[in-house]
C-alpha cells in the first residue's frame, strides 16, 4: 500500500480564529480519511460553522495548517493568497443552511454556474452533469422551475447537487437541515445517506442524532472553540466519557426538561 492510501485526504493542526475578542477557534486538530464521514456536533457558537468556513476558504484563519493530501497545504500563519483560498474551494464544496440559491437562475442554472465560472467546464458537459445529478435526487421535474417555487427540502437537495456538480473531493455540510420544516428533513437526510453509502468523504455539521449514529465514522464535539470529546457514534453518543458532553447530548435527547442554560448562543 503507498503512502497515498493510507494519509488522511485532510489534515487540520492548530487552527485559531478570533472575531474581535471572541476566541471563535482555540486550536482545533482532526484529520478526515477518504470516504470517512465526519460528524461535529455542539451548541450553538461553538465554532463548528467556522471550521467549514475555514477549510472552504470562505473564512481566513489566524493560524493553523490546512492540507489536503495532494494540495493545497494552506500554512495560516503567514500571508495566505487568493489563489491557496481558490485551492481550498477547488477540493471541497459546501452545502449551507439556508441553501443560497440565486434566485433569479432556474434550477439547472444555479447547478452549472459553479463548474463553468470556476472549473471551465464545457456548458454542454455541465448541463448532462447536472440533470444526472437532478435525476438523482428526484429532481428532473424542476429543471427549469426558480427556486421560489420549490419547497425548502427541494432547495436543500438542489444546493446538494449543485456542490456534488463540482466534484470535489470533500463535501462539507452546515446544519443542512435545520432550516427546514420537521416533514421535510428526511428527504435531505435520505440523500445525504445514499452520499456516505456511496463513499462520498463529508464532514456535516448536525444536531440530527440519530443521523449522526448511523452514518457518522467519527463525531467530535465543539464547545467554546475546542474539541471536547472525539470518538466512534456509539461511543460518543450513548457514553460520553466527558460531562460537559453528557450535559448537551442530555439537553437534546431530553428537550421537554428545559435548556441547558450553558448551551445559550454565544456571540
């Protein structure tokens, strides 16, 4: 087996981000194999949404390391460029909680934009690409309809396929459900279990608990910017080895007790 095979498709070390005086990120390290689905849940504020910003590109770290295996290795302590972000963007997409559909472009549209603009892909190539990938999530029928006339768990699944049209090698999820009505979250869930099925390699960021035990090969939790706790679903998740993990798992499983007031959102 070469080295290849067996280094971690992304390895994060010592990843910091402040927001003013708010300490967003205190030093973050994981690593994500391929085709390993890697689930980071906490309360609100914790810094989980940041860490996906940060390995996207979207967010500029005040230090860390970034690497993918292959590149880009991203070294946050010195000057970063607008071409070691576009690397970061060229091996990972990202799924957002509230889709972020251009609203005026139909569905087919909002799909080829990305593999055209940023990766040249031929128009005729990225319009069969993207109605396979409507087709697969049972989309084929919204082709040319705007994103006004979809329903939200609809919209989810075509900013779903619009990050898959890209074709990177990590797909990075942020609360992809949590905006959405209660009957309208397992359609989103259902693709995303096909995607870790099909060895899609994803980091999600969720507060679905049952989701996260069933697909999860890891699951870190964030509190206050650090990892707390790491481990496999059925460790982390039915005995949590540290209390502050017992607190908010308990807080979630038991939402008729009352909310932790420690898991209040943070700034």
């Amino acid at each position: 087996m070469s080295p290849t095979d067996t280094a971690p498709l992304l390895a994060v070390s010592g990843l910091q981000k402040s927001f003013g005086m708010n300490r967003v990120l205190d030093g973050v390290e994981l690593e994500v194999r391929r085709g390993d689905v890697l689930v980071l849940i906490g309360p609100s504020g914790s810094g989980k949404t940041t860490v996906l910003r940060c390995l996207n590109g979207l967010e500029t770290p005040d230090a860390g390391v970034v690497a993918f295996d292959g590149g880009p290795v991203v070294d946050f302590s010195r000057k970063v460029s607008k071409s070691d972000r576009t690397a970061l963007r060229d091996r990972s997409a990202m799924v957002f909680q509230h889709h972020n559909l251009f609203p005026h472009l139909t569905v087919i549209q909002n799909v080829i934009e990305g593999p055209i603009q940023a990766h040249g892909v031929p128009r005729a190539e990225a319009i069969a690409r993207a109605e396979t990938l409507l087709a697969r999530v049972g989309l084929s029928e919204k082709r040319d309809a705007y994103p006004s006339e979809l329903s939200g768990g609809q919209q989810q699944r075509v900013g779903i396929v619009r990050a898959l049209a890209l074709q990177p090698s990590l797909l990075l999820f942020d609360e992809p459900t949590s905006a959405l009505d209660p009957e309208l979250v397992g359609e989103v869930l259902t693709v995303l279990r096909e995607l870790a099925n099909e060895g899609w390699t994803m980091v999600i960021v969720t507060h679905e608990l049952g989701f996260a035990r069933e697909v999860a090969d890891e699951v870190l939790f964030f509190d206050e910017g650090v990892i707390v706790e790491r481990g496999a679903p059925s460790e982390l998740l039915r005995q949590p080895k540290k209390e502050r993990t017992q607190r908010f798992l308990n807080r979630l499983l038991r939402p008729l007790d009352g909310p932790d007031p420690s898991d209040a959102d943070r700034a």
